[in-house]
C-alpha cells in the first residue's frame, strides 16, 4: 500500500524547536501521525517552514514509534533525516547545525 508523504508544517522557529530531538544523528522530527508505521521504513517528507514560500521534500527513516494504545499522551512517529536532509534543511533554514555525522 503506497503512503502519502508526512506532511510537516512549521509556522514558527519555536515550533520546529519543540518537534525536534536535536542530540539524534542527523536531526529527528516528532509527528502526531495514526498511521501504522515500522521502525526503518523509509518515509517521504514534505517539509512546509515558516521562512521559505514553498514547501520541499526530504528523505527519512523511522526511527521511533509511539503506538496506539501505548498509554502515550499521542501516537505518532519520529522520522530521522539521512545526511543529505539533514544538510539542506540546515542550509536552508540558516540555523544551529544539525547534529551530521
């Protein structure tokens, strides 16, 4: 079954801060997001920010899973970007770097 890409919107640098796990090997992104994901798999995001008028696309790989009744406050995903993401998003954004290896 294809799935669509997750779709990330970011009105603020605040709210791109408060999605993030910075000390993850190429930045890691948190989503409230239903679907069934697995850890791995590889997903496509579309990255919508604040500071840029478009959106863009990056790769990614799951790398944590918070379940449907795992007793969490949300179910989601978190997506970790492969290096060359990771690399354009911080250009893009002009911020801290990424942890990059």
């Amino acid at each position: 079954m294809l799935k669509l890409p997750i779709i990330l919107q970011f009105n603020s640098h605040q709210e791109w801060k408060v999605a993030q796990v910075p000390f993850i090997q190429n930045g890691l992104l948190m989503q409230c997001d239903p679907i069934d994901y697995q850890l791995g798999q590889p997903v496509a995001l579309q990255l919508k920010l604040w500071n840029i008028p478009h959106a863009f696309n990056v790769s990614a790989n799951v790398v944590w899973l918070a379940p449907i009744g795992a007793g969490l406050l949300y179910t989601g995903v978190g997506v970790q970007f492969d290096a060359e993401a990771a690399k354009l998003i911080q250009k893009t954004l002009a911020l801290e770097p990424i942890y990059v290896s």
